[in-house]
C-alpha cells in the first residue's frame, strides 16, 4: 500500500498582485487629492482678498468652511457607503468635489466660492474614509496595514506640500489654478475608480437614519465653529470667557450626547455607540485627534524657519519637504511594521518621536537642529497619519461597521486640526503682539510636545491587536 505524502503548504505571497495595486494606486490618488486641498488654498489667500475687495477675516471662511464640511461629509459619506456600496461612494465623493472645484475656479463672486468650498469638502471628507474601508477589505488581513499604510502615505504629504504647490501656482498662473487643477486628477481618479475598484454589494439594509445624521451633522458643526473662534483677537483663556465661543462648543457638546442616545434608539445606527466606548477604538479615536493637533502645527513649519534661522520666505517654504519626504517613506514603513509587530509598540514609538520632535524643533537654533528634528517628527507622524489608527478600526469592528469607524477617525482627526489650529495660533498671536515672534513658536510647540507625551500614555493603554502575522502585547 502506497501513503502519498501530504502536499507542503502553499506559501502566502508576500507582495500584493497586480490587481492588488491597481485598487490601492486608484485609492491613493484620490487621497492625494482630497487631502491637498485642506492647506492648497492658504496662500491663495491675498489674492482672493483683491479679486473680490473684500478682506482676510471673510475670506477666512475659505478654510473654516472646509474644514466644518469636511467634518460632516466623513460620517455622511460613510454611512452612505454601506448602503450603496463602496465604489459608488467614492464616484460620489470624487463627482462632487470636482464639482466644487468648478464652482470655486469660475466663481464669479465671493458667495460662490464658498459654496464651492463647501461642496469640495462635503466630498473630500468621504475620499479617505471609503478608500480606508475599500484597502481593508480588498487586501488579505496579513496585508492590511502595509496597505493602509500605502493610502494614507498621501494625507500627510499632501497636507504638508499644499502651501508650497498653492503658492507656485498662484504665483505663476493666478489663485483660480488651485481649483482647476482638480478637474485632469478627478477625472483620472474616476476612470481608474470605475475600471479598479470592486463592485461590492451594499452592507446594510433598514431605514437610514436621518435623525442620527442630522444630531452628529449639527453636534460637529457647533463644536468646530466654536474651537475656529478660540484665541481670535484675545488669549485662549479670554477668549473661552466668550458667548461666541463657549455657546457652539456647548451646543456642540449636547447635540453629541442626544446624537448618541439616538443611536442607542436607531434600527440601523450610523455609528454603535458600544463602538465609542470600546477600549481599542477609544485610544484610537482620542490619538486621531492628537494627530490632527500636530498636522495643524505643521502650517507654522515655514514661518517658524524665517523666525528662528532668518530664512527668506522662498527658503521657508521649502523646509516642509522635509516633513513631506519623511511622511513618504515612513508611512508605508510603519505600515510593515505594523503587520509584523501589531499596532500597540508602532504607536508607543510614534507618539515618543512625535514627542521629542516637536520639543527638539522648538527648541533648534541650527539648521543641523532644524531638520534633524524636522526629520523625527515626519517620522514619528508617519505612524500617526498613516496606517496604525485606521488598521485597529479595521480590526475591531465587522466589515458591516468597518467604514463608520473609518469616518469616526476622520472627524477625530479634523476635529484635532482645529483644536490645533486655534491653541497654536492663538499662542502664536499673543507673543507677535508683545513683539516676540519666536517665543510664541516655540511656545506653541512646546505645549503639541507635551501632547505628544499624553498620546504616549494614552497608546499604552491599548489591548490586544491581532493581525495573521503578530499579536500585540
């Protein structure tokens, strides 16, 4: 009698296939692209103000209102998403912030600009969620943070090259070439989004919830019109004594509370709210938003370098390709790194070189100093903008919930940004006005580095991660 021997295990491939690739080359364009117009716009700015004669505290509104957009559309379009399926989303998504950028490219007058901000916004903020969703489900889960990694490698990036890329281009073709600029991407990103991407079927089925959404739309447009209105003209703390401050973020607060209860009522909730106080998905939340507090500090990067080392403005601007190369090759690594050490120790890490980065750039007085911290920090944010948050929303959560959580870390993070935003700002604002720049820079980064130290105790709080590949302890 003869006994076959049993045929040896296949091995798993180690890369991703050529299908792999073309899906997570079509997401990561689309990110790049949603994600540029966050900071694009800033130095667009003066010369919007002499087109419409009209003045910086009104055409700030080009970014507040994005960001409040954008803040809405993250867990609208995802909601959205596992009803319609993915694919569908993203073609939305990708469709009305093309559109938005049409309006604010030919707009005739200021109002119109606006609206086309909001509209860019109401898309951009479904892009990296979905792509999020769509990268977890389409790669094998041993796979999965390398690819996350891969897509969210062009959030940061682009959110650290948009001020130079903005300024080039308004300086050579005019501000409208900021906007028109999206209409040859978009149209790319949906061509190869319609050839690429799966056609899944929906996820979810009952009667949306329109209350769920109109609590949480209205809860996030509270709490960030009134984190924009910190710090403006005053000090945070005398600015927090303010009606036009503390009654959004109340307002916000309580509409969030309802927006929960809600849920608790809904037959197809947007979010579980078991979701929100699941530990894992917690720690990961309340670290999205501690990455949004470092990406706004970022915006102080080239202004810093003219007041620190007395670079000209030219100079400055090209400091940031530091960030953004770090942000490139690190992204991805940490990603790696991530399926093969879990998410636990790539995250303690990161929030201990985001930490000392910020503290170290603070504090640089050489060039030597200057990017060498540079350097630590798009390393440390590499891991905090990129794949690790969105691999454990991946992984605690069913596929059925899986975009939801993506959108959550989206708002988080967006939330951060202006939390940062204000908090830096006003620092900064407060020491200009005694005529004392420089300490108001590296006050501001002293207070994101002690930020940093708290995300770190925060990350140690994380359980268990499991990928195919490691557990982390």
């Amino acid at each position: 009698m003869t006994v076959q021997a049993a045929a040896p295990p296949k091995k798993r491939r180690a890369g991703f296939s050529r299908q792999e690739w073309a899906v997570l080359g079509t997401l990561l364009l689309g990110v790049f692209m949603g994600s540029l117009d966050i900071t694009i716009v800033a130095p667009t700015l003066p010369s919007v103000v002499a087109d419409f004669h009209t003045d910086f505290r009104a055409v700030s509104w080009t970014m507040s209102l994005y960001v409040l957009a954008y803040v809405v559309g993250s867990p609208l379009m995802t909601a959205l998403s596992d009803r319609f399926g993915r694919r569908r989303l993203y073609l939305i998504d990708v469709g009305l912030f093309v559109a938005g950028s049409v309006l604010c490219a030919a707009a005739p007058a200021f109002w119109v600009l606006l609206v086309g901000r909001a509209v860019q916004a109401l898309g951009a903020g479904g892009i990296l969620p979905v792509a999020s969703a769509v990268a977890t489900e389409t790669v094998p889960k041993e796979r999965r943070g390398a690819a996350l990694g891969i897509v969210g490698s062009m959030w940061g990036v682009a959110a650290v090259l948009g001020p130079n890329l903005g300024g080039v281009l308004t300086q050579h073709f005019g501000w409208r070439s900021v906007f028109w600029l999206n209409i040859p991407i978009g149209a790319l990103v949906a061509f190869l989004a319609m050839k690429n991407l799966p056609a899944a079927a929906p996820r979810k089925r009952g009667r949306f919830d329109v209350l769920g959404i109109a609590l949480l739309a209205s809860g996030l447009l509270g709490l960030t019109a009134g984190l924009n209105q910190i710090g403006r003209g005053r000090g945070i703390v005398e600015s927090l004594q303010l009606a036009r401050v503390w009654g959004p973020l109340a307002a916000g607060f309580a509409l969030l509370a309802l927006f929960v209860w809600a849920e608790t009522k809904a037959e197809a909730p947007i979010i579980r709210p078991s979701h929100l106080f699941k530990r894992n998905l917690a720690v990961a939340n309340v670290l999205s938003l501690a990455a949004g507090t470092n990406e706004a500090g970022m915006v102080f990067v080239p202004a810093f370098a003219v007041a620190a080392l007395s670079y000209s403005k030219q100079q400055a601007g090209s400091v940031v390709t530091v960030i953004a190369i770090a942000l490139f090759f690190g992204t991805p690594l940490t990603g790696m790194l991530l399926d093969r050490f879990g998410a636990k120790k790539v995250l303690v890490v990161s929030t201990l070189l985001t930490a000392l980065g910020n503290y170290l750039f603070g504090q640089a007085t050489t060039t030597l100093t200057f990017f060498g911290s540079l350097l630590v920090l798009g390393l440390g944010l590499s891991a905090l903008l990129g794949a690790p948050l969105r691999f454990i929303a991946a992984n605690e959560t069913d596929e059925s919930d899986r975009a939801a959580t993506q959108g959550v870390l989206s708002v988080f993070a967006s939330t951060g940004i202006s939390l940062g935003a204000a908090v830096t700002g006003a620092l900064v604002q407060s020491s200009v006005r005694e005529g004392n720049a420089l300490e108001g820079y590296r006050n501001a980064y002293w207070v994101v580095s002690v930020l940093g130290v708290v995300g770190f105790l925060i990350a140690l709080m994380l359980g268990p991660t499991r990928s195919r590949e490691a557990t982390s302890n």
